[in-house]
C-alpha cells in the first residue's frame, strides 16, 4: 500500500498542494487535472525527486525517504520526456539501463525480451530509436519503467503526442500490467483513463476533489445534463445563463450539452452525465464545487 498522508508542498512563499490524502493499492489510479494544477509535483513527490514541505509518504507503513534503494527497487517511473539515445536500438538502450541498475546481463536479456514483447516493440528490437515514431518511444519508455518488475508504476502524461491508435493500444497494456501492482497515470486527457481506471482522482484548488471510480463521479451531475437547440441570436445569453460543456451547429442552430440546476425547460433533453462532463464542469472557469455538490 502506499499512502500520502496530510502532504503539503511549497515552493518559497507559494503553495502548490495542500493538505493531501490519498491511499493506493494495487489497480489503475487517474490523477486527472489541468496542467498546473500539481500533478507532476505529486508525482515526483511519490518518485522522490522532490520532498514534501508537510506530511509524509508511507510505503508499507514506512516513510519512502526512510526506505531509499529498497522504495526505488520497487518503483517504475516514466516521466513526460524521458532521455534516449536516438542511435541505441530498443535493445541497446534496455541493456545500458539494466546495467545502471544492477541486473545481471543474463536476466537483463531475458527480461527486456519478454518486455519488448509485451509492448509490440519485437520486430524493432534492433533498429535505431531515431526511427521511431512517438507512440513506439513511449512503448519503450514503458519497458525501461519496468525493467524491476516493480510493484509501483507511475507515468506522468504518457500519451501526449500520441494518435488515437496508439493511445487505445496504450491503455490496453496498462490494463495488463495493472494486475499486481499499483499503476499510476497522471494525465488531464480523460479518456486516458475514464475505462481503465479503478479510481479517479481529480485536484483542484491544491486539494484532492475527488477520489471515486467512474460512474460514482460522472452521477455526481445525474439530473444536471441536458442538451437543447437555441438560434444563433440567442447563444451568448444562453452561455451566460448555464454552463456550457460542448457546443455545435447543428440544423441552422446552435447545439449546446450544458449544466443546468432546477426544473429542466420543456425542451430540454435529459441526457446521461459523463466523467468528461464532470472534468470540464469542475474546471470551469468561476464554477466551485464543495464535496459531491455540484
């Protein structure tokens, strides 16, 4: 289990997070945020390169800083731009990095064949990385986070850059290797993680907002959704009136999916909240939201 417990960090006078709690065991966890709302300086508090100003991360009942090589012997870690030689074959560069970390050239070997495997990177084992495209860099990002076999695995916005092809065949190896350890995906792209996360954490305001699985979040707007047609002419009063999550033109109209409280207008359509419903709504500019009241 690793746990973060009534963790602050500050940078001088400013204050990045505060107050946070949260408990991971094993399964796929979202950290689900705009960029620059702390979660890259979450995570690299739970990598150690950077050091809580409050509180404590405990792994196993024991506080990470305490537990040294023996926390990083079990930690996988694929920030948001890794360093790779571009002229190193997957291969090459699997092997410099086993090295590094102590394994032993015959287990390297069997390990990083059995890595390459699991991320579809087989038949390119021996080309050049400058070859590459983005997704196969991450593919191999991937395998040099798992060289340890570690029992933590976090990535910091993975699939950045990546198309929607690679990012579907990313998420399905998350999948897999989520099934005895704790993986941890830092990303503000919700459908990362809205179908292979077993909890979400959204932060806001530097605390944790929420900490639930899918459909308990995306029913924290159940009865609030709604979509309607309104003239053109009418729009930026409608925009003013409710908040608005998407908009098209659609029959000479204008289309708008939005958040509504109180009694729905007879020409409304009641329709089924989504997680990215949730995300945009919680994100709004001037909305607030306190616990499950939204």
């Amino acid at each position: 289990m690793l746990v973060v417990n009534n963790v602050s960090k500050q940078f001088g006078n400013f204050s990045v997070l505060e107050d946070i709690n949260i408990e991971f065991n094993n399964g796929v966890y979202g950290l689900l945020a705009p960029n620059g709302a702390g979660k890259t300086t979450l995570i690299k508090m739970l990598v150690t390169l950077l050091f809580p100003t409050k509180g404590e991360i405990l792994y196993n009942g024991t506080e990470i800083t305490g537990l040294d090589e023996k926390y990083r012997d079990v930690l996988g870690y694929l920030p948001q731009e890794f360093g790779y030689y571009k002229n190193y074959s997957p291969e090459q560069y699997l092997l410099y990095l086993a090295a590094l970390k102590g394994i032993h050239k015959k287990q390297a070997k069997e390990r990083i064949s059995e890595l390459l495997r699991l991320v579809n990177l087989e038949e390119a084992s021996q080309k050049k990385m400058k070859k590459f495209s983005g997704g196969m860099i991450q593919r191999v990002g991937i395998a040099q986070a798992m060289l340890n076999d570690p029992k933590i695995l976090i990535l910091d916005e993975p699939t950045a850059g990546l198309d929607p092809k690679e990012r579907a065949r990313f998420r399905k190896l998350l999948t897999e290797l989520a099934r005895n350890r704790i993986v941890i995906l830092s990303t503000h792209i919700v459908s990362d993680v809205e179908s292979i996360a077993n909890e979400i954490i959204m932060i806001k305001d530097k605390a944790v907002l929420y900490k639930d699985n899918t459909e308990n979040i995306s029913n924290l707007l159940e009865g609030k959704m709604y979509e309607t047609e309104v003239d053109f002419s009418e729009a930026t009063t409608f925009r003013e009136r409710y908040t608005s999550i998407a908009e098209k033109r659609e029959n000479g109209k204008m289309k708008f999916r939005f958040v509504a409280n109180g009694e729905p207008h007879t020409e409304w359509k009641s329709v089924t909240p989504t997680l990215e419903d949730v995300f945009l709504y919680a994100y709004a500019d001037g909305i607030t939201l306190n616990g499950a009241s939204v």
